[in-house]
C-alpha cells in the first residue's frame, strides 16, 4: 500500500524541477517509502526523473506487453503439458513391479483390507490415508484378501495394482504442485519449470509414490493446502468474491486431508496459520478498511480455516467408525466400553452377571490407554531381574491367559452363591486360571520401573503365602458398594507392602514377550495407570444382564482414538535391523531406506533421493541466506533500485521467505521427537526445498548485475 501511495503522490507534484519548487512536499516524500526500499532527499529527483521516463512508455508498451502476453502463452502451456507428461510417466512407469510386499505396503495394505472387510484395527496415524487406499483397491477388484504377512510375500493372483497406483497418481501431482506454487510465488515460468525437474527426477520422490504408501497421500495434500493457499493470496484485492472464498475454501479442504491422513499434517496447518496471522495484521493496518470489514475479513477466515477443516477431520472419523464396525485385532489397545460396540467382540451385546463374585473367572483391563489385560504365562523373569518367579505383564490382546479365578484371602475352593458377592474392602486373592498361581507381590525391584516393586505368579493351586492377599477398592466407593462389571473403577492394594497394582506402559524386552510391564506402585495417588475394571465375567450362579447400554458416544470414542493414536506414537521404537536415522542425516542424503526383503535375489527397492537434486537443495538453503543478506544490506546502504530489483526483492523475502519457513517447519520438529524415525519423514520438507532452489534461478541474476553496477 506504501508503495501506491508514493507513486500516486509523485504523479500528482510532477516531475523533479517541480519537486523542488514546493516546500510542503518533500517532508512527506521523505516518509514514503515501500517494505524493500526507502527514498531519501538527496534521491528525490533521481528516483522522480525514473518515474517520469517509465511513465511516459507505459502508454506505448501497453499494448506491446499484452501482445507478448498472448504471445507467451503458447509456451507455457507446452510447458505445463510437458511437466504433467513426464510426472505421471515416471510415476505409473512399471508401477506393478515388483509382485511382492514392499516395506510398510505389509502394514497399509493390510489396513486398507481392513476396510474392505470392514474389521476394526488400531493405527498410529489417522485413518483417511487407509480408507483412501481401501477405496481404491476395493474399484479396481481388489476383494481384500491378500494377508500382507511379510515384505517379499508375493501378491500371485491378487489384483493389487489400484492401490499402488492410486499412490502414484497422487504423486504425479507434486511436481505439477510445485510447477504451479512457485509460479505463483515468482511469476517466473522458468523457475517454476526448475522446480518441477527437480522433482520429476527425484529418484527418491519417485519411489515413495510407487507403493502402497501414505506419503504420497499426505504430500499431495500438503502441496494442494500450500498452493490453494498461495491462490488465496493472490485474491487478496478481490475480496468475499467468487474465486476468494473458493481457494479459502479449497484450503481448508486440503488442511482437513493433511491432518486426517498423518498428525504430520499439523506443520502444514501452522504454514497456513502464520501466513494468516500476517494477513490479517496487514488488513489491520490498512486503513481504508473499517474495523467491520477487518472482522468479516477474520470471521471468513475462521469458518474457512479453522471450522471447515474441524468438521470434515470429525467426519473422517465418523466415517471410519461407521465402515470399521466389527472386532479385531485392534480391540485390547480400547476400553470395555469401546469394544462393546464392535460386532463379534465378547462384550458386544453381551449378557453377564453386573456385579463381581466370589468364584467367578474374570479379566482384569487397566484403564490406561493401551494399558492391557493383567496377564501371566509359565515363563520366568530371568536370572538378575528380581526374584526368579512367574511373570506377570499386561497384553494388549484377548488371550485365554488374561483369565483369573476370584477368591476370599484364606478358600481356594469357594463355593460362590448369589449372596457371595465381593465389596469395597474385601480381602481377596487372584489365581491365574492356566497356571494355578496366585498374584503376587513382594520387596523385590520392578524390571523397568524403579522404586516400584515386582509382581509375580506365585504358589502351586492356589496355595502360597500373605504376599498374596489385595485389598479390592471401588475408586470414589465407601465400605459395603458392590463391584459392578464394567462400570466400576477399582484398585488392588497389596496387604503385606502397602503398594498398588499398576501398568507402567513400559514395553518389556524380548524375555518378557514385549509385552507390558505390571508392578506394584508405593505411590498410591489414583491414576489411569494404577485403575482397572472387570471386563470378563463368568459365573454361571449369577443371572446375566445386557451391557448394550454401556456403549459410549460418538465424542467419548473420537477422543480414546487420538489418545491411544498419540501414546502409540509416542511409543514407537526401532526394532532389530531397521535402517532408523537421525534428523540431520536427511538433507546430506546420508542413508536411504530398503523397501525390499533382504532376501529377495530377483528384485530389490532401494529409497534414495537423487543426489545431484538434494545436494544442490541443500546448497541452495545456504545461498538464500546469503541473498537476503544482500538483498538487506543494499537496501539498508540506500542504494536506488529500480522497479525490477524491487519486485525481485519481494519475490526473495516474500516467497522465498514463505518456502522456507514450509521447510523448516516441516524439519525442524523431528530433532524433539523421541519416537523412532525413518529417512522418508523428510519428504515433505525436501519438497519446499527444492522449490525454494528454483527462487534462485529466478532472483540470483538480477543481484549480480546489481553488485556489478555498484562495484562499477
């Protein structure tokens, strides 16, 4: 706005001699200056007698440029139509080969199966990315019985082609993507065609989007967010048009798919958020417009950019518990009251007695998300890991090892009647119906949790000794209040040493099966970790009721989804022989990452990206610096730029200042993470940078000759 304001005040005063004539002019000249440039007095007539020179051919190149203009589009479309062919050629290019598994194919195929048969799993991620490739195998034939066991398994008859190229057809669209953000950004065909070369031979862009993957689901709807979002601005003098609240739209749109297929998808939605955040300043601070029409401006925003992208990502979930509405082998990582709304799960529309007896064979669930079933089996701890006694973990699956017999403290053979039924205070003892031993505790260490204390199978039929015994309290119950299945929250406090049964979330080594670690707590604070409810109830004395009414709402079981989604993911950890990488190893294109079985002898898929593209990405990072430092220190000398320089300035600082944050926010943020991480988490990233690298084509010449003419 600066900007037209001086050039509107110097056509109205005239050209340099007039300048001078009057007084009360040049103070506010003095003042007017643009983000890129200022205009000092000792300037005035120089700048003055550009601006009447450039004004004076403007009339006659008018025309001139809008022939050239219709002249010029012939190209660029050849140009865009040759982006557009080589993408989806190299993309789709053998795209069924090889015929076996490829890396993490074994876990998102297996999931969009999941969704062909409509059988319920836990994931990590949110779902939109696997219910994309469901779809799609499930249009082009695909029946959703391929097990996807291993890498190397190979696919024989199963028509898993749709799905692989479902992917790559949305990795086709990055380079065109790119081709058309930094045109909008730089207004430079050329540049834009630098960008999407880069990507198109990417070797490593090009693998990623081959396979049955959600990278290539997530960057495309991370790159249609940033170049709706680019469109966006571009409308900004057109406001609440068509067209304005079309690519607002659009934006939120693409927000929604960015977070609904990785929670990655938050760093794309920060870009867009701080790219807000300026945009309103500056409509703030534009004072033809009144403080209504800058609400309206924030009030269009919110719908587009906040409460669209809101409610779509809830629809994916709603979808998704629509479509994934029958048991399997995601249940234990749930609540009871999760799982009794999923058909074929135990507890669905289940019938069994509503409060807990003596004698009764039960299961036992911590209500820590993904805490588990309390559980033993005959293995040992091992030598050095407390007492060597029979172990006693929490798994998260149904397994006939998480049954347990109840009994009073001193009868191992109860003979249970209605009346017999266990309170708040009781003293009982737990028997592991498999291997007849009792649940124990004692002063030994805990295996991973220190100042906690061991638990243990311990004793032969039920016989053993006073560590044995707990204490059953209902949380929040007083003396007397009956247990109810389900319902009620209870805790285990160990009679000889004063401590309380607890799920650490701990993942015990390879000796205890990775399963979960069970301890007894001294600290007796009510926690998730340290409440359990009883899930399984089996008593054939007692009369059954229905548990239908125990399934929970629509809002309770979106918020246990992202909470088990966020631990599990918090939780990941390398296993033996996998190629994790460190943060810093990205950019320098250290170390790629197998997709095939190590040992397959026919064919092998190597990911790694192009050296030549990635090294130059990475050198390039470093010259922008070093081009806004120019740009900055000729600015602050004073030195007179003409029209070209400053758009050039502008497109440096403004959109290569935008590609840049989009990359480090995209990277940045994996040097916090404590989860394992893998050479294709930088994707994202590398593709702001290499569309940053094209700015350099574009801007780089134009400082050159600037220094020249200084120097000479």
């Amino acid at each position: 706005m600066a900007k037209e304001e001086c050039i509107s005040q110097r056509n109205k005063t005239g050209d340099s001699s007039t300048l001078r004539n009057r007084k009360n002019i040049p103070t506010s000249l003095e003042t007017c200056q643009t983000p890129f440039t200022s205009v000092s007095k000792d300037k005035i007539s120089q700048t003055a007698g550009r601006s009447s020179e450039a004004d004076s051919q403007s009339s006659n190149g008018s025309s001139a440029q809008l022939s050239t203009r219709r002249h010029d589009e012939s190209p660029v479309k050849v140009l865009l139509l040759l982006v557009v062919g080589l993408s989806f050629s190299t993309r789709l290019y053998k795209i069924t080969e090889p015929p076996h598994v490829c890396w993490d194919e074994t876990h998102f195929g297996k999931m969009g199966s999941y969704y062909i048969n409509r059988t319920f799993f836990f994931d990590v991620h949110p779902p939109l990315g696997k219910m994309l490739i469901g779809l799609a195998g499930y249009m082009t034939g695909y029946d959703g019985t391929f097990p996807f066991i291993k890498p190397g398994d190979k696919y024989e008859q199963h028509n898993y082609w749709g799905m692989r190229g479902f992917c790559a057809v949305l990795g086709s669209f990055l380079p065109i993507f790119a081709y058309l953000i930094v045109l909008e950004l730089s207004r430079s065909h050329s540049a834009a065609f630098v960008t999407a070369i880069l990507l198109i031979f990417d070797t490593g862009c090009i693998t990623i989007s081959q396979y049955i993957l959600l990278d290539p689901i997530l960057m495309f709807f991370i790159m249609a967010a940033v170049l709706s979002m680019v469109k966006f601005n571009q409308q900004r003098y057109r406001p609440f048009t068509a067209s304005w609240w079309f690519w607002l739209v659009l934006t939120g749109v693409n927000l929604a798919g960015a977070l609904g297929v990785k929670f990655v998808g938050l760093f794309v939605i920060l870009l867009v958020g701080l790219n807000t955040i300026w945009d309103l300043w500056r409509l703030l601070g534009d004072l033809r417009l009144s403080l209504v029409d800058v609400a309206k401006h924030f009030l269009a925003r919110v719908v587009g950019l906040i409460l669209l992208p809101l409610f779509l990502y809830v629809t994916i979930f709603a979808v998704h518990f629509v479509v994934l509405n029958k048991s399997g082998p995601g249940d234990g990582f749930f609540s009871s009251a999760f799982q009794s709304r999923l058909l074929g799960n135990n507890l669905h529309n289940a019938s069994m007695p509503e409060y807990l007896a003596y004698g009764s064979t039960i299961t036992v669930k911590n209500l820590r998300i993904a805490g588990g079933y309390l559980h033993s089996h005959w293995h040992l701890y091992p030598e050095g890991v407390g007492s060597r006694q029979q172990q006693v973990t929490a798994y998260l699956h149904k397994d006939y090892n998480n049954l347990w017999l109840v009994h009073r403290q001193n009868d191992s053979n109860s003979q249970s009647g209605s009346s017999d039924l266990v309170r708040h205070g009781d003293i009982i003892r737990l028997e592991h119906k498999e291997t007849t031993r009792n649940l124990h505790s004692h002063l030994h260490e805990a295996p991973l949790t220190k100042k906690h204390f061991q638990v243990t199978g311990y004793g032969i039929n039920g016989t053993g000794d006073i560590n044995d015994l707990w204490q059953l309290e209902v949380c929040g119950g007083k003396k007397g209040d009956l247990v109810k299945v389900l319902r009620s929250k209870v805790r285990f406090l160990h009679r000889a040493t004063g401590c309380v049964l607890y799920s650490s979330g701990k993942t015990l080594p390879k000796w205890g099966w990775e399963q979960v670690e069970v301890t007894c707590s001294p600290y007796l604070k009510e926690t998730p970790s340290s409440q359990w409810n009883i899930e399984d109830h089996i008593n054939p004395k007692l009369p059954n009721i229905s548990l239908s009414v125990l399934k929970p709402h629509f809002l309770e079981i979106l918020l246990e989804s992202h909470i088990v989604m966020i631990r599990g993911n918090s939780g990941l950890k390398p296993k033996d022989n996998e190629m994790n990488s460190k943060p810093w190893h990205w950019p320098i294109n250290y170390q790629g990452l197998r997709f095939s079985g190590v040992n397959e002898t026919e064919y092998r898929v190597y990911l790694l990206g192009n050296p030549v593209v990635w090294w130059v990405n990475l050198a390039s990072l470093g010259l922008y610096l070093i081009m806004v430092a120019v740009a900055s220190i000729t600015i602050q000398r004073g030195f007179s730029l003409g029209p070209k320089r400053i758009e050039q300035s502008q497109v440096l600082m403004r959109g290569g200042g935008l590609l840049l944050l989009g990359w480090l926010l995209h990277y940045a943020p994996f040097y916090t993470m404590s989860r394992v991480l893998y050479y294709h988490h930088y994707f994202p990233a590398m593709l702001f940078s290499s569309m940053l690298t094209a700015f350099h084509h574009y801007v780089k010449t134009g400082y050159v000759e600037l220094l020249g003419e200084r120097s000479g």
